[in-house]
C-alpha cells in the first residue's frame, strides 16, 4: 500500500470521500461499544464460577495451621493462600502479605503510608519539600493517579523495547534525593506488552540511590497472563536479585487475582523483605485485624496451587488470545505500509499499544467516539493525562465480543485513516 504523506492532495480528498462515506455508514448504526478499560469477559469470568462451589455450610472451613477462616486474626492471611500466591510472585511464602481483593488499593496504602509515616523510620515524605516519582511511559493510568492525588511530582521516562530507560533512572535515582520511587509493570506492561530485559532488571536492583527510603513500586499484574503456551516472555525475579546486590528492601512487589478469579473478588499480596514487612505490619495493625480469609481459603480450594493457577490462564488464553489475533490482522491489513500508525504485538497481558501520526490521538478517539465507540481517552497512559506527542492510544480487546470487536476495529481504523488524511491535508 501506498503511504499517505506520499498521495498527492487530490488522491487524499479522493481517498477521504470515500471513507467518510463509510464513516456514516457506521455511524448511522447507532452503535454503543466500550473498549476502555482491560475488563474480563463474561465467558472469563464463567471459568471461575466453580469457586462458588467449594465452599459451603457443611464445609470444613479450618485452614490446615488451625486457624478458624470464620473468625478474627491473620494480619498476614492464611499461610495456603500465603503460598499460593508467593509461587505465582516467585518469591518465598514467609515474604509475603495478603490483603484484601485489590493490588491497587494496596499499591495506595503503601504511598499513603510513607506520605504520613515514612519508610523504615525515615522522614514521613508529606514533611518533605518535594517528592518525585518516576513514570515510565506510556504507562498505567491508575498508577499515576495515586502519585498525583498525593501531589507527587511525576517524572516522565521514556520505555524501550527492553523495559524503561534505564540511563535516565539510573542518572535521576543516584543524583537526586527527592526521588522516592518508580512505577513498573514490569511483564506484559501495560500498555505495551513489554517484559522488562534481564540485563534491565540486574540493572534496577543494582540502583544506587540518593533517597535510603527509594522503592521499586513493581506491580507484576500480568506475570501469569501469557497469550500463547509457545511463545512466553520470561521475567527474572527482581527480590531475589535486589537481595544478590545488597540492596533487599528496595522493592516492593504487587500481585492479585483480580484479572485471574473475579475482579472485584480477588486477593491481593504484597512481596518485599523482612525489613519492609515488619514496617508495613507494624502500621497495618492499627488498620484491620485481618483480610478476608473466607475468600483466601475459596481462592486456595479451587485453585489448589499454581499448577491450578497455571491451568486455569490457558484456558483465559484461549479466550482472549483470538481477539488479540483479530485485531493485530485488521491492522496489519488495513494500516501495514500507510505511515500513519505503529502497534506493538503483545504475547500477554491485556492491552495492544497503538501509535498514531503525532498529534493525532486525541482526535482519532473523539472520532472513534462518534460512531458509538468508547476508547480509553487519548493521553491517560501519561501523568497528568498529558501526552506530549499525542499519539499513544491503549487498546482493551478482552471486554467486548468477537462480534463487537470486529466492529470496533473497523471504527477505530476508520478513524485513525480520517484523522490522519486531515492532518496531512493540514500540513500541505
């Protein structure tokens, strides 16, 4: 196919007709599609439905250390699901802490924490005159929002196809004290589908910063949600190797069940060392007695161990796997040698990364936006919602049916054609 920058603006008017005919076409359908947040299926939440089984009023509901799931205690959960999920987060049981349905909610707690009490006895950050943050990016919307609610400043650094630029982190981190933390998605990121480089990770826990209170806020959402049994990114576990630098508290991993069970019904963990736990139980006791442990045993009796886990995302793979594939085909069809957008094909995760022509985003989703399709708005993969190129666009293909996400594609290639073809005009 010809590029667009090469037609002449007669062939571009041509070419626009055309398509514009075909906009109203759809548009005339009066259609209402939502693609955006990376929400599971209602076919994905069937695989879990059996949970609701495995426990009932005759069942046995004594975890084996003895510990009565009906009743108080258990700051840390129940030592079955404690191992679960410290094997779905490569990491030693003894290292983690679950908490309630929600990583994100814990990934708050824990910037809230340091804001009003600081880190392991160093200065509650709220006392300090700036805190910073590093934000890889095109990054995840829900993590900036908890460091802007926070009035942290956010720090843009810019992702590679190995992980973030690790030069710019390295440099900020070791020369700058104000820096307290990074946001990492480390595997499947959202919304690239990157997995961080194993020379990238060496390089995050051999960081030397300026703040002894630093962490790695390393939120491993996708670290089970592979697309294909063949071809799967590996991710080197970064506790164990912060623990190997010398350094082991400079980390703070993240995990939940949340796009694995149900959504709002999951369980969530928090890995880190010894030192960091103390401190992160040492206030977690004034907050609650102990998270819901009925939950943690019916996640434990159906799951069984990661094995079960392991089973239970093929069959998700499955499902989602040729929505992923549909869209990535209509792309390469429609939009391969036209110059006017590049993606990413993820083997994981839950998001396609697009990028349009610059200055083109915001544009194309409020056309997508007339035809009746609702897409993550153009600039939320950035802090403070500002991208500086206006042309990252996140993709969420798992929500809608084939059928809708066929439709949705076209829409979103229509757009992306139309806006493109203007701005061309524009620039003429």
């Amino acid at each position: 196919m010809t590029a667009y920058k090469d037609l002449s603006k007669e062939e571009l008017l041509e070419l626009k007709n055309e398509l514009e005919a075909q906009f109203a076409e759809i548009k005339a359908k009066g259609l209402k599609l939502d693609m955006s947040r990376g929400k599971p299926s209602a076919e994905q939440l069937n695989l879990s439905m059996g949970m609701m089984d495995v426990l009932n009023s005759s069942a046995d509901m004594i975890c084996e250390d003895g510990v009565d799931c009906r009743n108080y205690g258990g700051l840390d959960g129940i030592a079955e699901a404690k191992q679960l999920l410290a094997d779905m987060m490569e990491v030693p049981k003894d290292n983690v802490i679950i908490f309630g349905n929600s990583s994100l909610n814990v990934m708050y707690d824990t910037v809230a924490r340091a804001m009003t009490h600081g880190i392991m006895g160093s200065t509650p950050w709220c006392r300090l005159d700036k805190v910073k943050f590093l934000c890889p990016v095109p990054g995840y919307d829900r993590h900036f929002a908890i460091t802007e609610h926070f009035g942290i400043e956010m720090i843009n650094i810019p992702m590679t196809p190995t992980g973030p630029d690790m030069d710019m982190v390295e440099k900020l981190v070791s020369e700058d004290p104000a820096v307290k933390g990074i946001w990492c998605v480390p595997k499947y990121s959202n919304p690239q589908g990157i997995t961080y480089s194993d020379e990238t990770v060496f390089r995050f826990a051999n960081l030397k910063p300026a703040a002894e209170d630093f962490r790695i806020f390393w939120d491993n959402a996708y670290g089970v949600h592979h697309l294909y049994e063949d071809k799967q990114d590996y991710l080197t576990e970064l506790l164990m190797e912060c623990k190997k630098a010398g350094s082991p508290d400079m980390v703070y991993k993240f995990a939940s069940t949340s796009k694995i069970s149900f959504p709002g019904s999951g369980i969530a963990a928090i890995a880190a060392s010894e030192a960091n736990l103390k401190d992160i139980r040492d206030m977690l006791k004034y907050q609650t007695i102990g998270h819901d442990k009925v939950n943690q045993l019916r996640h434990v009796r159906f799951f069984k161990d990661i094995h079960g886990i392991v089973e239970h995302m093929k069959k998700q793979a499955d499902i989602i796997r040729p929505k992923f594939e549909a869209v990535i085909d209509v792309f390469e069809r429609e939009l391969s040698g036209l110059e006017i957008g590049s993606w990413i094909k993820p083997l994981g995760g839950y998001f396609i990364s697009f990028d349009s022509m610059e200055g083109c985003a915001k544009a194309i989703v409020a056309k997508a936006k007339e035809a009746g399709l609702v897409m993550t708005g153009a600039g939320a993969t950035y802090p403070y919602g500002k991208d500086p190129h206006d042309s990252n666009i996140r993709i969420a293909p798992t929500y809608p049916t084939p059928e809708e996400l066929s439709i949705a594609t076209d829409i979103f290639v229509l757009s992306v054609k139309l806006v493109s073809i203007d701005k061309l005009l524009g620039n003429l």
